[in-house]
C-alpha cells in the first residue's frame, strides 16, 4: 500500500518545509519528494492536504490517559469552572447513577474556590448519602463530602500526614479539601475500580488522544496513588489484545513510603509489562508537590498574602541524598528515570541527583536511559545550564506558560516579584542547547498539543478574550514554532525511545498528523485555530474528521 500526502506543506519533525510531499510504503515512510515530481509517484491512496501540514503524530510526554479516560466517563467537572456548575454537574451525576457506592471522577479548578479548598459542606448539599471523592485538576488535592471523611475516619484530631495536609476550620476539623498525602487517608477507602471500567476508560481516553492527533504516549504512573488504581493490568490487557494502537512507554510508581528495595520488583514489572506496544521502561519519583498548595519544593519559604515570609519551603518528598542513590540503583538498571519536579529546589534535587551518575552507565544489555525532569515551573537561573551538561532533558508542560486565574491568584502572590520571573523558561532552556520533551499531565489539562504550541509561542491562551489569559506571560520565555513543534514530536518520540518515529524521513514509521491548515504559514495568534484532520499510526489512520 503507497500513499501520497501532498499539496499541502509538512514538518519533518525538525523543520518547517515547503513545496514537498510525502511518500509512506509499507507502514513506513519511503520519501519525500517536491511537489512538482509527485505525479510520476505510482500510489494506490491520495491525501490531499488542501494546504495544510503533515507532521509526525504528536507524542505526549507526560500523561495520565487512564485516569483521563476514567474522568470522561465519571463525573467529569474538566468542563466546567465555577462552584456553582460544578456543584450542579455532581448533583446531576449523583442522580443519574444512585447505585454507585461512591461519586469519583474530577477536573475543578482550584481558582474557583476561595484559597483553592472546596468545602465538605457544599458537597453534603448535594449529595449526603454517600461519600464523594474528587481529585482536582492536579491530582494534587482532593475534595471530599463529610460521608467521605467519617468512612476514612478522619476527625479533628487526625493528623496531617508527613507529606500532605487537610484543610482545617478554627477548631481543627477537615473542611473537606485534602492536599497531597491526605488524599491517601481517604483514598484507600475508595472501592477498586472494576477492571472492565478501567478498560472502558483506557479505550475512551486511546480515542480522545487519537482525536487530537496524538501518537504515542508516557504514561506517568503505572501504579496505584492518591485513590487512583494501577492502569498497569490494563495496558497489559490492551497491548495483548492488540487494542492499544498508541506506542506506550509505562513510568513505573516509585513507592516514596519504601526504598532501593524495591528495585528488584520493579525490575520484575518491566519485564512482566513489557509486551507489544507498551514498555514499562521508565521509573516515575514524584520529587515535590505544586505551587498552588504550597507543597511544591522551594530553596526559600513562600509568602503569605501579605507579601512577608513563612515557615513553608514546600515538601521534598523523598530524602535529596537518598535520591541520588535511588537514581544510580536504578540506571544501573537501565530504567529511564521521570522525575516530577516543580519548585526550583525540586529541580536543582533532581540534577544533583542525575550529576552523581557521571562516569557510570547502565549495566551490560541495556541501553541509555535518556532521563527527563517534569513541569520544571521554577528553575534558579543557575541552574538552566546544567540540564544540557547533564544531558537531562526538559519536559515542557507548555499550556501552564499563562496567566489563568491559578497562576495570578494562587501562585504569583506567593512566590514574589523575582521567583515568579524564573517560572517555566522555555526560552532559556532552548537557548542553553536542552534537549526538550512534552507532554500535558491530563487530565490535570486539555491533552490538546495544538493548545499547548499556542501558549509556548505566545505565551497567552488561544481563545482567552476577556480574561487574563490575553496578556503574555513572560514573553522572553517564548519557544520558536518550530522548536516547539519539534518538543511534541521528535523530542518526545526520543524521549521514548522511539528513534524510528518523530521525524519524517526514509524508513521511519508513518506515526502521522494531518492539520487542516498550516501554522507556520499564519499569524502565530491564530495557532491554536488548527485543527487535526486525520490521525495516522504505521500507515494507517486512526481517526479522521468526521467531515474529511
């Protein structure tokens, strides 16, 4: 089977190029040759691009894509931003469903809440039979009704684990939002998804992604947190039965309540997840927590609202010298490393950890591992340089480049004037030479590549009229359309460890997008109109636009 892309223009993954169409054979790409010469070309299918761009099939970096699936088909609040909708949707869903045992889905805003902590009480007023429990946008907290909490047993007099807290009144008593650790005190008592669910949500999130012209993934937790089941079991299952399509990398859960004895197990599930189209091949240690909660990692302490300095450095959540020895355990392993790291000191944790790998390698039969430092939201400017000299790469979450209501109400006033300029410097890290990933952490945001290219070059959201998002944040931190194009692809796909994908070049894979036009031919405000015509993985297409 050869198909012709042509009259339109393409990206090869590196490069913006005109006036070429592209040749894919057998699964592969065969050539690219100008235009002008396509129609000696003998092939039995034509797509006309009708002016747009072909590109490598996007590549997300950083995902959740059960969970994402999961929350599409629970209670889903991504669509919504207010208390108000949100209180309406969970009051619609819960009557809707009056069998289940328990509310779970998720996606609020923490903006939409005064200091972002939904109450309890608000929940009762909806639903009051049963315990509810809905992670944020972050994953990073939770809300929960009072049912929720007297199921858990957590009282006044419960204390706030060492890596978390519960949002407290005046006498000390839960108001209903959990930050970080406390999700797990009432998390475990949420009923294990049921393994069909898990899979309905897997196949539903695989759709979405496909929608958006989203080829392969890495998934960011395989393994259980924070009331969220292992999606391991279901990879596995999808990847046996030939219905993962995406080319999935699996970042296996580092246990932070355990230690380097857990290696040997996870060496035992790489090999047992390691099957098809999944490779469980990269280790996930969440280093910090976030900003919006004060629990993200910082070398100084927050502010109050007043602007004066606090007690509060953030959580590290795993000892910065054990770290470093976790890190060298498990590349000696050949596992690719993934670590979350928000707060300047999170990420400077983190390269101090990768700094004490030189002059080792992997053992005999494995290969580089290509580690990466997730989020990466404050970076000390000392520290820019270092990722490139350490060869760590950057995983950009580039749609939180922007000045939404999270960052001006929950962020800004609490970092101040000088490290709220240090936050998510994309441009610096391109001009130091770092080799850069992405991805988008949904369903904590839209999993929209197109989305996140817009606000990485403009640093402002594409359709924000009338909100705060219409000003660029920081815009020296802006990326080039053509290194950003290049960090959702072929900086991603390496990341991976994909080198037949990402680029469009003789005998790569055909993991392909179709635009319905071409951005690096229109005002760069209008990127984020683009729209994905067609999806195509190893020559054959995934997704197409209902009206194509």
């Amino acid at each position: 089977m050869v198909t012709v892309f042509r009259n339109g223009n393409l990206f090869d993954g590196r490069a913006h190029r005109t006036g070429t169409a592209l040749v894919v054979k057998g699964g592969r790409i065969s050539r690219l040759v100008p235009e002008a010469e396509v129609g000696d070309v003998p092939c039995d299918d034509v797509v006309d691009l009708a002016g747009g761009l072909v590109a490598p099939g996007f590549v997300d970096a950083h995902v959740h894509a059960v969970q994402g699936g999961l929350e599409r088909i629970r209670c889903d609040l991504s669509g919504a931003a207010t208390r108000e909708e949100y209180l309406a949707i969970i009051a619609a869903y819960a009557a809707a469903n009056p069998d289940l045992p328990w509310i779970l889905g998720g996606g609020w805003s923490m903006s939409a809440f005064p200091g972002g902590a939904p109450r309890a009480e608000d929940l009762d007023a909806v639903v009051a039979d049963r315990p509810v429990f809905l992670p944020n946008r972050d994953h990073h907290g939770a809300w929960v009704n009072t049912r929720a909490l007297e199921v858990a047993g957590v009282h006044a007099s419960t204390p706030d684990p060492a890596d978390g807290r519960f949002e407290r009144d005046d006498g000390g008593r839960p108001t209903g939002t959990l930050h970080e650790g406390a999700m797990e005190l009432v998390g475990r008592c949420v009923p294990a998804t049921d393994p069909e669910e898990c899979y309905r949500g897997l196949l539903a999130g695989q759709a979405y992604l496909h929608e958006l012209g989203i080829t392969g993934w890495q998934d960011a937790i395989l393994g259980a947190y924070a009331g969220m089941d292992d999606p391991s079991r279901t990879y596995l299952r999808a990847a046996s039965r030939g219905d993962l399509t995406a080319h999935v990398v699996g970042a296996l859960w580092w246990d932070r309540q355990r230690g380097e004895e857990q290696v040997a197990d996870l060496v035992a599930r790489r090999a047992e997840l390691t099957h098809g189209r999944l490779s469980a091949t990269s280790v996930k240690i969440m280093q910090d927590g976030v900003a919006e909660n004060g629990t993200a990692a910082l070398s100084a302490p927050y502010l109050d609202r007043c602007g004066h300095s606090t007690d509060n450095r953030g959580h590290s959540f795993v000892d910065a010298r054990a770290l470093g020895r976790y890190v060298s355990l498990l590349h000696l392993e050949g596992f690719q490393v993934h670590v979350h790291a928000i707060g300047d000191r999170g990420v400077r944790e983190a390269l101090d950890a990768f700094e004490g790998l030189a002059g080792t390698t992997p053992r005999a039969g494995h290969r580089e591992p290509r580690h990466h430092i997730a989020h990466v939201q404050l970076i000390d400017p000392d520290d820019i340089s270092r990722f490139a000299t350490l060869g760590v790469a950057a995983n950009l979450q580039m749609l939180w480049a922007r000045l939404d209501p999270q960052m001006t109400e929950l962020t800004l006033p609490f970092l101040g004037a000088e490290r709220g300029e240090w936050q998510y410097p994309f441009g610096d890290l391109d001009r130091a030479g770092v080799d850069l990933a992405a991805g988008s952490d949904w369903p904590v945001t839209t999993p929209d590549p197109l989305a996140a290219i817009h606000v990485a070059v403009n640093r402002w959201e594409y359709g924000a009229t009338g909100r705060a998002g219409e000003e660029a944040f920081l815009p020296a931190q802006a990326l080039p359309l053509e290194r950003a194009f290049a960090a959702y692809t072929s900086g991603s796909a390496r990341i991976n460890h994909r080198d037949d994908a990402g680029l469009l070049r003789p005998g790569a894979v055909a993991d392909l997008v179709v635009l319905d036009r071409d951005p690096f031919c229109g005002p760069t405000q209008e990127i984020g109109a683009t729209r994905v015509r067609s999806t195509w993985i190893d020559g054959e297409v995934v997704q197409r636009e209902k009206s194509d």
